[in-house]
C-alpha cells in the first residue's frame, strides 16, 4: 500500500477511493447453477413437499456433522422452534446477548421465556461467560450463544459455565456457516442449533432457517411445533398431535430449499474469497492501530460482515475524548467508503423491553420476570459507539482494497480536524459525498 496522506475529502481534499467496482461488494452472487436449481423445482409442479427439502436438510447434517437437522421457512421460525423444543416454561431464565438481530432472543417471550440481557466480551464479541455467571439464577435454564458477524464465540468458558449450572446451549450460527473452533463446525457447538438462511447469509435461499440437535426428543418436539406432514410420522405421546400441530406452519418452500442447496456447494469457495480480501484490507488496517477482531488460533472465523474499532473511538487516546462515531463515519462517506454504523440496535434498550411490552406477548403474571429492563451493558453499548461496520467484499480488487486502507489513513492521520470540523464540516462533506457517488 502507498502512503499518501492528504486533507480528508469531508475538509476539502480528493476521495481516496475512486475505483469503481459496483459488484464487490453485492450480495448475494446468483449464477445459472442456482437458476437452473430453483427451475427444476419449479417444473416438476411439486412446490410444497418436493424432497429437495430434504436434501439440503442431508447437506446440513453432512456440514455440522449432527444427527438431526429440520428446515424452517425461516431463522426466526427455526429460534422460536429450538426454543420450544428445550420444552422452556413460562417465568424460566435465559441468558442472552443484546448485541445480535432480534430473532435471537425475542421468539423465546412466545413460550414463556423470559430473556437475561448479559454483557460481550471485547474480544470476539460474544457473550462474556463472567457476566453469564454473575445473572444465572434459580429459574436460569439456557443461554443463547451467537457467533456475531462469523466470530466464534468462547465456546470453552460458556460450555464449563453451563455445565456447571445445568443450562441447555441455544447456539445461532446464522453468521457462521463454515466457521469452527477447535475443529468443530459452528451449528454443532450448541444442544440446539439454528442457521438462517435469508438472503445476506452466507449460504442464502432467500429465506429459510435450519434447525439442528442431536438429540431425537428435540427434534421430534421441534417437528410437532410446526410440520404437520412430519407430525404424521412421529411415535410416540407427540403422535397424538399429528393431526394438530401446535397450530403454526414453519415448513420450508422447497424453491427456497433449491437455491439454498445450491449456494451451499459454493460456501467453501465463497468463504475464501472474502477472507482473502478482508484479511488483506486488515494487514493494512492493523498497522493504523485499527482493531480487526481476527479468530484466536484454535478457531477459524468466516466474514459474514467486516467491522472494525479504530481507535480514535476509543476514549483515552493521549487524553483527548474519542472521535464522534457518526463524525468518523461521515468522514469515511466523504471519501468514498461504504461505511456504517453497526445495524442492530441494543435490544436491551427496546422498548419491547424497556417498557414492559415484552409481558403481552408472554404473559407472563406480574411477579414473575424482570419489572423492567433497566440495565446497564458497559461493553455492549460502547460497540454501538465504537464499530465501523465496512462491506464484506465478496469481490474487489487489489487496488480498491488498497484504496479503502488510504481512506482510514487520511481520516485518521487527520482525526483532530475532522472532530473540530463540527457541523458545519459534516455537512459540507455530506454534499461532497452524495456528489461523489453521484460522479460514481
């Protein structure tokens, strides 16, 4: 990479980048094989219980190596299963993360489930097994494990933490198809497991959710929730609710089964595209002091999105206060960059939660649960002040990754400017970037 600071565009200066590459960073990639997939469904006339929903429910016990695997029609369906297959009662506990999309945690409120927001660690920014620890009480019964943006969680600590306890694993692997730790794949790490399959996945059928076990009894439960033609086949005292269910449909379109099998064949070859690109662009990235949140030795991440911690965000830095988030991301606009803050909102700050909305939909008795949610999360709330979320590039070049790293570079070399730059320089920057993208 050259070296080439200069004013940064939100003051006046050139963008750095000026590559244009509108593909690299689309996704997802849908090529003839996935076309012809989704036809040969679609011709043979059978659009409800084509076997190729069974198929890829095959190819997902091939990837994680379980022994049951049940598609949903989405992820959310496939959360709100897992959680009813643990056979969880109205008022038990399950501790949870805040930072993650909301179909990780808001299904369980439908049985009765109350949520335990806990904290991250910093690190891999999964759930801290300390905080874990500290909020497990007498009605605790399960922790919901995410793998955020394709990061492997610490498995090992909050694995002895729900031993200890007695606590079932949900794990949402649905940013980490193809990732593992020690070995393992992501999806088989959790008592159960879901993947999702919607459409910025990283194996996508549109949409769709995977749900995944061991062991028989959850997934037969999981089948009576919501498979009717599967319930027909169940032995057993679930067998008396085949011709019921429990009164919801969570099958999977066998059109969406296609196009995900067929994305599946390509994870492996997709996956290494993007964290050859990535992983370059971080070299660079690292070497400006730019947190990149790479896997420890004993795990192998996937990029379901690139974020990054510059650490002008970061408070401390030679006594000054950090760089306002949406200043820096304004700044990065300017030069070009895709750049954003991270998308989920703290779902511990929701009013779902914060104003006790959660209780219509659990209905859940007064004394029973969190009055409210009223909490304070110290490093779950300084990601939503301190993460810079960048395009995963699943395509690029070496010269627009190079260009992305010289953006920082001006950025940051100029981080006191851009702070003082206040409104006024936010503004002008803004019009200096729409005409940017304009020109693009």
């Amino acid at each position: 990479m050259i070296r080439r600071s200069t004013q940064p565009a939100l003051l006046g200066g050139p963008p750095a980048v000026t590559v244009d590459e509108p593909e690299a960073a689309i996704w997802p990639q849908v090529s003839r094989e996935d076309e012809k997939a989704v036809v040969r469904v679609l011709r043979s006339g059978e659009l409800s219980l084509h076997p190729e929903t069974r198929r890829l429910e095959a190819d997902y016990r091939r990837l994680t190596g379980r022994r049951c695997a049940l598609a949903h029609c989405n992820g959310t369906a496939a959360l709100l299963a897992a959680f009813f297959a643990l056979d969880l009662k109205p008022g038990d506990e399950v501790l949870v993360p805040s930072a993650t999309f909301w179909a990780s945690v808001v299904p369980m409120l439908w049985v009765g489930a109350v949520p335990v927001f806990c904290d991250v660690e910093d690190q891999r920014l999964g759930l801290d097994p300390e905080d874990v620890e500290r909020k497990i009480t007498s009605r605790s019964r399960a922790l919901v494990v995410v793998h955020l943006f394709g990061l492997p969680a610490r498995m090992r600590a909050l694995r002895d933490v729900a031993r200890r306890h007695g606590l079932k694993i949900i794990e949402d692997a649905s940013h980490a198809h193809g990732a593992s730790w020690h070995g393992r794949p992501c999806g088989s790490l959790g008592d159960v497991s879901v993947f999702s399959l919607q459409s910025n996945k990283l194996a996508p059928a549109g949409e769709g959710g995977v749900l995944l076990t061991d062991r028989l009894s959850v997934m037969q439960r999981a089948v009576s929730l919501g498979d009717m033609m599967r319930a027909m086949r169940l032995d057993g005292p679930l067998a008396r609710l085949s011709g019921t269910t429990f009164g919801i449909k969570t099958r999977l379109a066998p059109l969406s089964a296609a196009l995900g099998r067929s994305q599946l064949k390509r994870l492996s070859e997709n996956n290494a595209r993007r964290a050859d690109n990535l992983e370059y662009l971080s070299s660079h990235l690292k070497r400006l002091g730019i947190t990149v949140f790479s896997a420890p030795r004993h795990a192998r991440r996937v990029y379901f999105a690139y974020v990054v911690r510059p650490r002008e965000l970061t408070p401390g830095r030679k006594g000054r206060p950090p760089v306002d988030l949406a200043l820096l991301v304004e700044a990065l606009k300017a030069e070009g960059c895709r750049a954003s803050a991270i998308r989920y909102p703290m779902l511990h700050q929701q009013p779902l939660f914060r104003q006790g909305i959660f209780r219509q939909i659990a209905r859940l008795p007064q004394d029973v649960g969190p009055r409210d949610y009223a909490v304070r999360l110290p490093r779950t709330e300084a990601m939503s002040r301190e993460l810079i979320q960048l395009p995963a590039f699943h395509s690029a070049s070496r010269t627009l990754l190079d260009q992305y790293a010289q953006a920082f570079e001006k950025v940051l070399d100029n981080a006191d400017a851009v702070a003082g730059a206040g409104h006024e320089g936010s503004a002008a920057g803004s019009r200096r970037a729409r005409a940017v993208g304009r020109r693009r």
